[in-house]
C-alpha cells in the first residue's frame, strides 16, 4: 500500500482548517465595487453541493473572506442541497418574486431560467472585463444562449474513470483501460467473489448522474444525444451504448444500481475497484483513499467522449441595479485567476482560466498530482451536458429508462424509444406554451 505524501495531507488539512482552499485573494483589477458606501447591499448567493467532499467547507470559507474584503457588501451563503435541490428552491423563489441574488445551477439549467426571464445578461459587464480573453471557451459556452452570456463558469468537471492501483497490482493489470471491450474485460478481471459472496465489484457508475455518465458513452461512440429542441436517444449509437451497460452487469462485473455518495463511498473502501465519477471529486477520493488513486479518461468507443457538468455563478435580473452591481462584483471575484486556481486544487473541479492553469503553484500542483491534468485533457472532447427545454423531466425519465433496463425490466431499444418520445413530447409542449 502506498502512503500518500504527508506534505499534501497537512497542506490540506490546513486548508480546511481555515475554512479555504487556499490564500484566495481579495482585489483584482477591473474588479467593479458598490458605489453606495454609506451603505450595506446584502445578497443571498444559493448553491448545492455535487460531488463528495468537503465543498460547503471550502465555498463558506471563500465567502467569509470575500466579505471580510469588501465593505459595502455582505454575501449570505444558503447551501441548498444537490443541483436539483438548488434549482427547485430557485424556481419557488422567482414565484413568489423574492429570488436571492445568485445562484449555481447545474449548466444544462440554463434554457429553463431563460424560460422564466429570470437571468441578468452579464454579456456587456463580461466583454469590458477579460472574460472572454481569459476564460477557456468551453466552459464559458455553457452559460451562453443566442451569443448572450448569462453567467460566469464556476466549477465545470467531467466524469473520469477512477481506479484504484493496488487493486490493479494485484490482478497483474498494468493500466487504465482505453476502450469500451478493455473495460469490460478489466471489470472482469477485478471483480472478486467469495462463492456467492460478492467482496467487490470491478466498476460502479456513480447513481443518481448515470445519465450523465450515459451521454459521454453517446459521445464516445459518435453521438451528441440531444439537440436544442429534442432528444435523440433512440438512435442505434445510444442503444448500442445502453445495450453495453447491460452487458456488464449480466456479466457480473458491474453493480446494476447505486447512489450518487454511496458510490464514491463504495470506492474508498475498496467496494470497488473501478469508478466513474465527477472530476470534482478528486480531491477528497484521493485523500481519503488508503490506496493510491489512479484517473485515466472515460475509454471509448469510436473516440474519447464526455459531457460538462458543473454549472456558472447566476444573477438575478429581477433585483436593484446596487444589487446586480455587488453580485457582479461577487460573481467576478469567485472566479478570477487565484481563487479559480486555489478551487481547482482543492476539490479538483476544473479551473475555468487560462491564467489559472499558467500560475506558479497550479504548475507545482500537476507535478504533484498528475491525476488531476486527466480531466483537463479529456475536457477537450467534452461539449455541454443536455442543453434542452424542460431538462429535469428529461433527466428522470432518462434516468428511469436506464435504470429499469439494468434492472431487467425492459429491453435497451425499447426503454430509450419510449423514453425518446415521452420527452420530445414535453419538449414540444413547453415551446408551443413559450411561443403563446
């Protein structure tokens, strides 16, 4: 068993302490400030929590330091729970017309919020700032509608395939599988049972985001399962991808079900020997871990493949003009160039700057945690994750139909064409209500 460096784990555990990251810095050029001094704009900034770890530690730690370093502006935290969570409670607030001041939604929110006329288009403030010069292109797309910008990247990640080396070692397996049939002979290979007695299962897909796991399978075998006014799950590459999912769990080797916690817990404790989960889980799946933790890209079929999840920081349009001005002022500050960086580091999301990934201590940080450059590079195959109208209806029956498949219940092609038309019908539904 490999100990891991006790510099990293002090580091960390010094991190937390503080309740940050790192040293995040307070002032930034171009940075806009209230001009109301006299007096205090408060703001409510409402985000979830989507990968395992110590997040809510680590953002109520950056807002503290965020208010401590600027007078005139007191930011509330409300942790609201998972991105579904978070986007419900959103929802019930514009109803009531008392929505905070920002939010973090999951990325593929955003034709719902522009649904609702609830986002202020930051575009301007963004073009006269170096947003569009700094950020990394990707990652900003997912918060544009139209060529308008509606929020600022935050915490973009992908799944990568986490898998654990001293499992590995000792069933002679030299690397990281690369394609969809390396993997499921590795699953084989790793999976260990005591006569009827399952002591570990070679992969778990982490529950609860399988669909999202499943659209970077689509990718990876030539698809982009969705476009802006539908769905396109029935084509063969998505049947082909669901109908692999089910090969490896009848042949034993991967779990048919489980939740989105419990499958990086399962993996800590060696549950396990394969992964998928979020990139912004390395972090605390490394650290914890008593073995080292291996990351190597989602493998392919036709070519490598992924969808972006995460989400950008929002802001409210139905709000003063102090108060978009302060969330601005809040919004730009999360996301420049150190505390982009110090973030990255200490949850492994994916620094959304150019500038970030240039900066002395994030370059010391890849030599010292090579994993952590897998999902960067894997981002360059990587689009937005479910970019439709009515996406969390799409979400539950995409993630129904998958699961009744790897249940038993239904067969591939007839779960996906069933879902398919279900959510194609919604689809259509809300843009004939929108154009009413």
């Amino acid at each position: 068993m490999k100990m891991k460096s006790t510099k990293s784990t002090m580091t960390r555990r010094r991190m937390l302490a503080s309740g940050l990251a790192a040293p995040f810095v307070s002032m930034m050029p171009g940075v806009l400030t209230p001009a109301r001094a006299n007096e205090t704009v408060k703001l409510q900034f409402m985000y979830p929590v989507g990968v395992s770890g110590d997040i809510n530690t680590i953002i109520s730690g950056m807002i503290s330091e965020f208010n401590a370093t600027h007078d005139g502006i007191e930011v509330e935290a409300i942790y609201a729970g998972s991105y579904d969570n978070t986007e419900q409670k959103v929802i019930t607030a514009l109803g009531v017309g008392e929505p905070p001041a920002l939010w973090l939604p999951i990325n593929s929110s955003l034709q719902t919020f522009l649904g609702l006329d609830a986002l202020e288009d930051i575009t301007v403030q963004a073009k006269a700032d170096d947003i569009y010069d700094d950020f990394i292109g990707g990652f900003l797309d997912t918060a544009i509608s139209d060529d308008r910008l509606y929020g600022l990247s935050f915490q973009p990640s992908t799944p990568v395939l986490y898998y654990n080396k001293d499992a590995f070692a000792e069933r002679g397996i030299a690397k990281a599988p690369e394609t969809w049939d390396d993997l499921l002979e590795t699953a084989k290979a790793l999976t260990l049972r005591d006569g009827d007695d399952l002591k570990r299962w070679g992969l778990i897909i982490g529950g609860g985001w399988h669909d999202w796991m499943f659209e970077g399978y689509c990718r990876q075998n030539g698809l982009v399962p969705w476009e802006k006014d539908k769905v396109l799950w029935d084509r063969p590459e998505a049947v082909e991808a669901l109908s692999f999912w089910k090969t490896m769990v009848d042949a034993g080797c991967m779990a048919p079900a489980s939740t989105w916690q419990g499958s990086a817990n399962d993996f800590m404790a060696g549950s396990t020997a394969m992964l998928y989960h979020s990139t912004g889980s390395l972090t605390n799946l490394r650290t914890s871990s008593p073995f080292e933790v291996g990351v190597a890209f989602m493998p392919k079929k036709k070519q490598f493949g992924a969808s972006q999840g995460g989400g950008p920081i929002m802001i409210a349009k139905n709000q003063s003009d102090a108060k978009k001005e302060a969330a601005w002022t809040f919004a730009r500050w999360m996301t420049n160039t150190q505390n982009q960086a110090a973030w990255s580091q200490a949850t492994g999301y994916l620094a959304v700057r150019k500038s970030s990934w240039e900066q002395p201590e994030m370059q010391q940080y890849l030599t010292e945690v090579p994993q952590a450059e897998v999902a960067m590079k894997q981002a360059e195959y990587s689009g937005a994750f479910l970019q439709v109208p009515a996406y969390s209806r799409a979400r539950d029956t995409l993630k129904s139909a998958i699961d009744r498949t790897l249940a038993g219940e239904i067969a591939p092609e007839t779960a996906l064409s069933d879902a398919t038309t279900e959510v194609n019908r919604e689809i259509a539904r809300v843009l004939r209500r929108k154009k009413g």
